[in-house]
C-alpha cells in the first residue's frame, strides 16, 4: 500500500472524503492529484497536516508503520498535547518524569527483597 492509498483508507475509516479532509486542512487538491500522478510525495506541510488531522505519524503515513507502536489511548493523549499551553506541558512533563521515577525506585526496592 502507498500512501495515497494509505491516505485514503484514513479517510474511509473517519466517514469522510479526502477532497473533505483536504480541504479542512488547507491542503490545495491541485497540488495533492499532481504529486500523486507525479508518484512523488505530497508536500512536508501536507503530510504534518495530515498526520495530525488523523493523529498518525509520518512513519506511519509514509510507510504504514509506527516507529513505536504504542496503543491507541497513548497516541490520543500525545495528540491532546496541542492542545495546551507552554506551561500546562511542562508541568505535565514533570509530573510524569516524577512518576516514572517513583515507578523505578518501587520496582528498585522490590527486586531487593
């Protein structure tokens, strides 16, 4: 599968056109049909857009699988990031920097027993 074809099935399983998705996202069709008949990529712009409307990485998109293959939930909550400020990431950075060392130090003291 390509990832025109790959673009296509993203827009199947959403319920949506990819002339819908494209133009939601500022994409200019003219531009996507020629870089597709052209067999090239479409522009790096189009392919970040893209991505994010569908919450994929470009790994995925361009070649159909993740460099990590995380579950679902976590790549939604990845994709929720856009959607806070400076501050609210780097607290949500630490805390769960915080987090994860209490994670290790549990485990740490577990293994000495």
């Amino acid at each position: 599968m390509d990832i025109y074809e790959r673009i296509k099935e993203l827009c199947k399983k959403e319920g949506i056109s990819l002339k819908e998705m494209l133009e939601k996202n500022g994409i200019v069709q003219s531009s996507y049909y020629s870089s597709q008949q052209a067999k090239r990529f479409p522009a790096l712009p189009d392919l970040v857009a893209i991505a994010k409307h569908f919450k994929v990485s470009l790994d995925f998109l361009i070649t159909g699988q993740e460099k990590y293959d995380f579950p679902q939930e976590i790549r939604l909550l990845f994709a929720e990031l856009d959607t806070l400020n400076e501050n609210q990431k780097s607290f949500l950075m630490s805390s769960l920097q915080f987090q994860i060392d209490l994670f290790k130090k549990q485990s740490e003291k577990q293994q000495d027993f």
